[in-house]
C-alpha cells in the first residue's frame, strides 16, 4: 500500500515538473526578446538654390516649422525678368520674319521692288556715261585723277546698289528658300526655349519647402549672394523616423522584415512605443564606433531599421532608444 502511494507521488511530481519546465520554456520565448540599443534618424533634405543671386528675402530660423510647398525665401530676380523682355521680343522678331518667308511678298510690294530695280538701272546707266565721260576727259589731260576716281566710285556703288536690289526683286517674285524657311524655324525654336528656360529660373527664384518638417540647419543669410546649386538649409521630416539598431550575426536571423518592435526612451522610462523592422542590412560591418567598449566595435553586426510613428513629434533625431524584439515571433517567421 505504501510503495502504491509513493508511485502515485513521483507519478505527480513528474507531471508537475513537466509542467512548469514546459511553462518555463514557453514563458523564454514569449517573453524573452532581443535587446539592442541605437540611435533615433530622420529624413534630412538639403534645401539649396537652384539659380546663382542674391537672397532678398529669408524667413525662417533654426526650428521653425514648414509644410511642403511653403515658401522659405527668394533670390533676387530683376535681372531675370529683363533677359524674359529681351528673350520674348526676340521671339516676337523671328516670328514676324518667319511669316514673312512662309506667305512672300505681296503683288504690291513685288511691283514696288520692280520699280526700285529699274530706278536703280537707270542711275547706274547714268553713272557708267559719267564715268565713260570723265575717263575720256582723264586721259586727255583735262581732268584729275580724282575726279576720275570720283566718277569709278560711284558707278561701282550704283552697280552694287543695283545689284542688290535686282536680288531682293528675284526673291520677291520667286520666293523665299526653303532653305531660309527651315533656317528661321529653327532659331525660332532656339529663342523660344530661351524664353522657356528663364521662366523656370524665375519660378526657381522662390525656393519653397521641399518636405513638411522642422529647420534644423541653416546656412545662409539675406543679402548673401549664393551660387546655383549653393546649400541654404537643411529640413528634416520628423512624421516618420527610424531607430537605427545593430545585430550581430547569432541573431540575424532571428528577424524580418515588418516584425513588431517595443521602443523605449529615457523620456519616457515606462512607456513603450510600437515599432517595425523596414530595413534588414545583407552585408556584415563592423560596430559603429558610437558604441562604448572597444570589444563590441570589432565585432561584425548587421544594421536594422525600426520604423516608429513619430505624429506626436516626441522622437528626435540622435536621441538614444532601446528596442525589444520578440524572439518567438522572428523564429517563426524565418521557419
């Protein structure tokens, strides 16, 4: 009876001590999870000019916050708008004689240069009996040189005069190349992308917020001159930021893409925040050097990014977090 009570005791110890090493073991992965500590970053981006001038305007400081598309400041543009007149009346000048090419001249105009042609005929005829006139006076010894060299001037000027006209007249009548035509379309094109061109360097000219965020850095000054592409600010979007974090290679494989992650920060010592993974590294690195011991910084580690939901504005960038991922859960992802 006696050794049948004993059976019955180790047969109940042996349940219960399953039990609680099941319990236990169970309680390990639940609750057990990966620890790693880093630093909070944000989405910086460069605000710089994409024209060179002189700021005229600037209003913002350090902190101050901007939504997208708000104007941060201007570059001076008088001159611009000036190149824009000369560029447009350009324009205005290559159209008109394009026109002009395209449908000729009127029978009127046409006319009027026949008639040109043939005043300038007879005043070259005159001349030519000048010239013939003196020549023969010249060599007579009755006249100078030069009023011989006088008389030869100006029949070569009313040739040429002539001449000139009979080719506008033949232009007139026949019609313009298509040579011409093409030449004109052409730098028609050209100054019509000018125009183009300095319209964009005007609207460049307002150099507005490239993302909704906080001025963490500023650079330049009203009435410092910058160059194109010359840094004014940095703005940094603080709605989404990350927890950067590293792992080294016993652990690796413990975690996923989009796993859930607890995020703690001093200011907050006993709140936790929810978290992502958004980034896994493929390639091994040495430990930063921001960690403390020197032993941790030869270490090869893989880096991680924690997505957090920054809307209330509580993380910023190089602030200290811990993050506390669950072993149970990666294991079963990676299975």
């Amino acid at each position: 009876m006696i050794r049948f009570f004993i059976k019955i005791l180790f047969l109940f110890v042996s349940v219960n001590l399953f039990l609680y090493i099941s319990g236990c073991s169970k309680t390990e992965n639940s609750y057990n999870p990966i620890k790693a500590s880093g630093f909070i970053e944000a989405r910086e981006v460069d605000i710089r000019s994409e024209i060179s001038g002189k700021i005229v305007s600037l209003g913002f400081e350090e902190g101050d916050k901007f939504k997208k598309d708000e104007m941060l400041c201007m570059i001076d543009r008088e001159k611009l708008e000036f190149q824009l007149k000369q560029a447009e009346a350009k324009v205005g000048e290559i159209r008109a004689r394009l026109s002009l090419l395209k449908r000729g001249l009127r029978k009127e105009e046409i006319d009027k240069a026949k008639n040109l042609v043939q005043e300038l005929t007879e005043k070259r005829d005159l001349a030519r009996t000048e010239y013939e006139r003196t020549k023969e006076l010249f060599e007579k010894g009755v006249l100078s040189k030069s009023a011989f060299d006088t008389a030869k001037t100006a029949l070569k000027m009313a040739e040429e005069e002539r001449l000139g006209t009979q080719r506008q007249y033949e232009i007139a009548k026949n019609g313009y190349r298509k040579e011409e035509i093409d030449e004109s379309q052409f730098a028609l094109k050209g100054a019509e992308l000018r125009v183009e061109a300095i319209k964009r360097n005007i609207m460049d000219s307002e150099i507005l917020s490239p993302a909704t965020g906080i001025i963490t850095k500023k650079v330049a000054e009203e009435g410092e001159y910058v160059p194109s592409g010359g840094l004014i600010a940095t703005i940094t979007d603080l709605s989404y930021v990350w927890l950067k974090i590293y792992l080294p290679e016993n652990e690796y494989g413990k975690v996923m893409i989009g796993q859930k992650v607890k995020i703690k920060i001093d200011s907050f010592p006993k709140k936790y925040f929810d978290g992502k993974i958004i980034y896994i590294s493929s390639e091994a690195e040495f430990t930063p050097k921001n960690i403390q011991t020197q032993e941790d910084r030869v270490k090869l580690v893989y880096a991680l990014k924690v997505g957090i939901n920054n809307s209330e504005g509580i993380f910023k960038p190089g602030m200290p977090a811990d993050a506390f991922i669950e072993v149970e859960i990666a294991s079963l992802g990676s299975q």
